[in-house]
C-alpha cells in the first residue's frame, strides 16, 4: 500500500527521512531555501522537491490525490526562548499556512512540528486558536512535548508536535503509543568518526563522552559562524570532553591532545542522520541545516504509528465529502 504525503518547510530533509522510512511516499516537498533543496535532490533524487515560498503554494490541485499526511515543521524563531518570542506577530509564522493548507488538501492526517517554546504560557491563546481552527476543519487533535532522546537520538532535544486526524478517520492515536528506543552515549555514537584518523586518546574520550548530547542548535543566517551554542551550551559539551567553540573539518589526529570539536557529520549523526547524507561542503551553511532538522528517528516512530492509524481506520468517505463541500465554499 502506497501512503501519500506532502511536507512544507522541509528544510534538509530529516523529517522527510523519517517519514520515508516509516513508509510515506512524498508526492511533494516544499522548500524555500535552494541551497536546502539542493540538499535534498542531492540526497534524494527522486523525490519531487519544490522550491518555493509555501505562501504562494496552491493545495487545491492536491485535494482529490487521497493524501495521507501533511506534514512540517514550520519555522521555530517565532517561538524559541532564543529569540524574541513574537508569536503570531512574527513575519515567519507559518502557522496559518498549515491551516490553509489543511482546508485545501483535506489530508487524512496532519503533523505540525516547532520548538518546546510554542507550549509556554506566553502562547496559550495562539495555541488554543491553532488547535481550534484544526477542529474547525473536522479533525480531532493531539498535542504533546516530545523528547528526542527517547527515541534514539544522542540528544535533549525536546519538541512539540501536533497530531489531527481528519474526523471521518476512525484510527486512534496517542503519544504514549510512539516505539521507544533508548539512546546512546556520545561517546558511543561517534566512537567510529572520532578516531577515523587513528587519535590515540578515542577510547578515553568515549569513556569520558559518556551522556547524551545538549540540544543541537542551528542558528540564523545571521548567525556569525558554526558552533554548538551559547556559552551555557558550551559548558554542558565541554563535560562530555567536546570543544563547543567551533567546528572542525576532520576528526582529530593520532597525536592530538585536548578536547575535540565536532565535524559536521559528526553532528549530523548527533541528529539521527545517516552517515551518507550530504549536506554541502561549507560548514556554516552545513551546520545550520543540521541543526534546524527534525531528527529522522523521531520522525520514523511517529510515521509508523500514523500508518497504523491509516490501516485501521475505517473511513467515512460520505461525510468527508460533505466536509469538503462545506469548506470549499
């Protein structure tokens, strides 16, 4: 069985992985960035990237294509306690857009993802209008924080997602649901890639680098260069026997004393992406893809869970289509 999707603010493609894994088949992929689609025709030559701004992508055309999914992590600056939290006030709040392409589509299922910020109480009324314009649309919501490390990824990094299913979708969900999977240390993630130039202090740094990783950060065009955050970041990395100040082009070498900084494949594999996914050869550009990604094992989890829900949810397609005729006029 072929599970359709369509996935706006794709970024470098984590989410999109994920999804891929899980089973979903991407009818389109929605990205402003070109040096991020790039990235994923580069990775993925055959999925059906689209560059441009999601505001002037037209859902309609998808309406009668059954698709099951429609997902993204619109973006998270609006919410981040790194920012200056503007929320619905933030030029980059992409939100509505969801919405509207939740009326447009009527997919069976929609999966919104942002940063842990966007359930502080600063947005209450935002959140409430956000989950109430999904139920206005006929879909039942789940919301909840989500923490990376649980499923696999070497990394607090904790996310909020939203889940709606379309009423006439009979299928259940719930987080609780989600296959776990416990995380590695560190250390034992980059055992290989740290000690690839044969440094002859890997085995203590892995020792040493014996937790999982400090959120991962990915930063702004505006950001000045690649590094793993801010200075309290940086303290948390440099128990785990890391350099945090910078990134480095290549793993250390066999003579090397100090604390190692990190590649950014090393990075990369911090997130959950594969060893082979490429992401350009400039480390600043690099890193910020990276760190904006939604780790593709998180993602896997919640696909498979939502595919059982397509497998067994009986659908109601009379009422559907009477939904349909109501919000197309």
């Amino acid at each position: 069985m072929v599970y359709n999707s369509i996935e706006i603010c794709t970024g470098a493609g984590g989410e999109a992985l994920g999804l891929e894994k899980a089973g979903f088949h991407h009818i389109a992929l929605i990205e402003y960035e070109k040096e991020y689609c790039r990235c994923l025709i580069k990775n993925r030559p055959d999925w059906n990237v689209i560059n441009c701004d999601v505001r002037n992508f037209n859902g309609l055309s998808y309406r009668n294509l059954n698709i099951d999914l429609l997902a993204g992590g619109v973006p998270c600056p609006p919410f981040s306690i790194a920012g200056k939290q503007l929320g619905q006030n933030d030029e980059r709040d992409l939100f509505p857009e969801m919405i509207r392409l939740t009326n447009e589509i009527r997919p069976k299922i929609v999966m919104i993802e942002n940063v842990k910020g966007f359930l502080s109480p600063r947005f209450d009324s935002y959140r409430t209008s956000i989950l109430y314009s999904l139920m206005r649309l006929r879909y039942r919501t789940h919301i909840s924080l989500i923490n990376a490390s649980d499923y696999g990824v070497p990394q607090l990094r904790p996310r909020t997602v939203i889940i709606a299913i379309r009423n006439d979708i009979k299928g259940s969900f719930s987080f609780d649901n989600l296959k776990k999977e416990k995380a590695l240390t560190v250390g034992e993630t980059l055992e290989d890639l740290m000690s690839e130039n044969g440094w002859q202090y890997s085995d203590d740094w892995k020792a040493k680098a014996d937790d999982i990783a400090p959120t991962i950060v990915g930063g702004s065009k505006k950001h000045g260069g690649p590094d793993l955050g801010p200075t309290r970041a940086r303290l948390q990395w440099a128990k785990l026997g890391v350099d945090g100040s910078g990134v480095a082009d290549e793993a250390p070498q066999k003579d090397f004393v100090g604390m190692p900084r990190l590649t950014p494949r090393m990075i990369a594999k911090l997130q959950g992406f594969p060893d082979e996914w490429y992401f350009g050869t400039k480390k600043t550009s690099a890193c910020r893809m990276i760190g904006n990604a939604f780790p593709p094992p998180v993602a896997k989890a919640i696909g498979k869970e939502l595919i059982k829900i397509i497998d067994n949810g009986s659908i109601d397609t009379y009422g559907e289509k009477k939904i349909s005729q109501a919000f197309a006029r």
